[in-house]
C-alpha cells in the first residue's frame, strides 16, 4: 500500500466527481428507496453523494492527502455516500451499519456509481465487536454517527474502534452532534441535552429522545492519541471548511472560540453545536 502523503490540492484536483454509470442499478436504487419510504431525489439519500463529495472529501484530503491504497473503514455508513467519496479517491474502503436496510440502499448506491467492488458493505447488528483483525485500518470515519450508539455501549465501541486502527492511523470524527450544546441540533430541541435518560422514562416514551454525544468519553478514549487540530493549530480543519465553502468569518469565530477552548484539551471544532476532530494514533 502506498504511505498517505500530505495534502496537495494539485495531485487530488484531478479526481472525477463521483457520477452514476449503472441506470439499472439506479432504478433499483430508487425503487428501494421508494419501498422504504424515502425520496430517492432527496439532498440526504439519493443526492448524499454529491453532499460528501463537498464535505468528508475535503476533510479525507486535508487530514490524509492522498488515500490511493489506503484502508479505510466507514463506521455507522447509512447509504454509503462517503464510502463512495473515499472510493473514488482510490481508498479500499469497508462500510458497515447497525441497519440492514441502510446496507441493502448502500450496495445499489455503490452500484450506480460503479465503485461496488471497491466497497465491502457489511451490516453488523452489534458493533461492540468488529470481525476485523487488529490494526487492520489506515483511516476510520465516524460521519455524523457516534451520537446514535447506545452510552452504554460507546465506551466498547471506542475500544474496538482503537483496536483496529493501525499504528500511526488517523480517527476522523465530523458532523457529531454534541451534548455540551443547548440546542440538540438533529431533533431543534432546546436543553434537551442536559435532561437526564430518565426523564424519557417518566415522560413514557417509547424511544429515548436524541441527544448529543458526551465529548468527554471519546477524549478519554484516545487520551493516548495525538489532537491531530491540537498539534497543527486548526489549519488542517481550516483548510478542509475553506475548500467546503465556509465563510471566513464563521472560520474566525471558530479560531477564536479554539483559544478559549485550547487549555482545556478541546480542540478547533469542539466547540459548537455538532463537533469534530481528527486523531492520529500513536505509531
């Protein structure tokens, strides 16, 4: 396998966009989306590839630089869209999720897009232990994902994320919605995020009502680790919301609020309402 080497917009500008290639597969694709009650046109299923190919690539190219070779697992994949993005960017990428359903959209997805070989799309119900062998992975993305596992079960689930990284590996953490925040911003509730569980219980819900992820169990889980926007200052993450569009005054506020953060161990993107780092194992 090649060595991931440092970011260059010039060796990556050459990288297609992901496009469908397989009609046929893109009609089954819109027909199950159709089946499970989804909208097969809509940004977040038939449309997320487009969505990642200006999100998690930049992210994948300013953390990682070039990834042709590289191991790359897509922990909690949904629909497959940033597998289909690090495919495309020559990453050998496996894919998995606790929904059997979002794993049986994501193989058509793959599909269409003509990259079904180069993803290995798994559906585990379970992901406190992963059926890989350890130090298996160069890369692993957790896209919008670790709020959704059970809190119980995290703290297993980050063990095992650390047992299949390699040395010298990289975590990349985005789009995690976090409860330090007032507003959790997957349902728009205010303080939902500061009420105890229990309160779900007392209110006779059926289903717990979302939440955010405690930042502070995935610190400790890779405490160990290097802060990947610790040690460059943020100009890794910078530079991935600068290639995604962000404006240059949210990316102010985001370094000031970084130096008011900085002491307490949280990193550039620790901060608000979701949150994201990137980790490099130590070699």
């Amino acid at each position: 396998m090649q060595p991931i080497h440092s970011y260059s917009p010039a060796r990556r500008s050459a990288a297609n966009a992901p496009a469908v290639v397989d009609k046929a597969m893109d009609a089954q694709f819109r027909a199950q989306a159709g089946q499970m009650g989804l909208d097969p046109d809509d940004r977040w299923v038939g449309g997320y590839v487009g969505v990642e190919w200006q999100g998690v690539r930049h992210l994948i190219e300013a953390y990682a630089g070039n990834v042709d070779g590289a191991a790359l697992l897509e922990f909690g994949c949904n629909y497959a869209a940033s597998s289909i993005v690090a495919a495309t960017l020559g990453a050998s990428v496996t894919a998995i999720d606790v929904d059997p359903g979002a794993i049986a959209l994501a193989r058509l997805n793959c599909a269409r897009y003509g990259v079904a070989d180069r993803v290995d799309l798994r559906h585990l119900p379970d992901t406190r232990r992963l059926p890989f062998a350890d130090a298996s992975f160069d890369i692993i993305l957790c896209i919008s994902v670790l709020e959704y596992v059970a809190p119980d079960h995290l703290p297993a689930v980050l063990a095992e994320i650390d047992r299949v990284l390699k040395p010298g590996g990289l975590i990349i953490v985005s789009g995690t919605a976090s409860r330090l925040a007032p507003r959790e911003v997957h349902s728009g509730r205010w303080l939902v995020n500061y009420w105890p569980r229990a309160i779900d219980r007392w209110l006779l819900r059926r289903e717990p009502m979302q939440r955010g992820v405690n930042p502070l169990p995935i610190l400790r889980a890779f405490r160990r680790y290097t802060n990947v926007d610790l040690e460059d200052r943020g100009q890794s993450w910078c530079r991935a919301r600068t290639a995604m569009g962000q404006s240059s005054a949210k990316l102010r506020l985001a370094r000031a609020l970084a130096s008011l953060t900085r002491p307490f161990g949280l990193s550039i993107g620790m901060a608000g309402s979701s949150f994201s780092a990137t980790w490099r194992k130590p070699a």
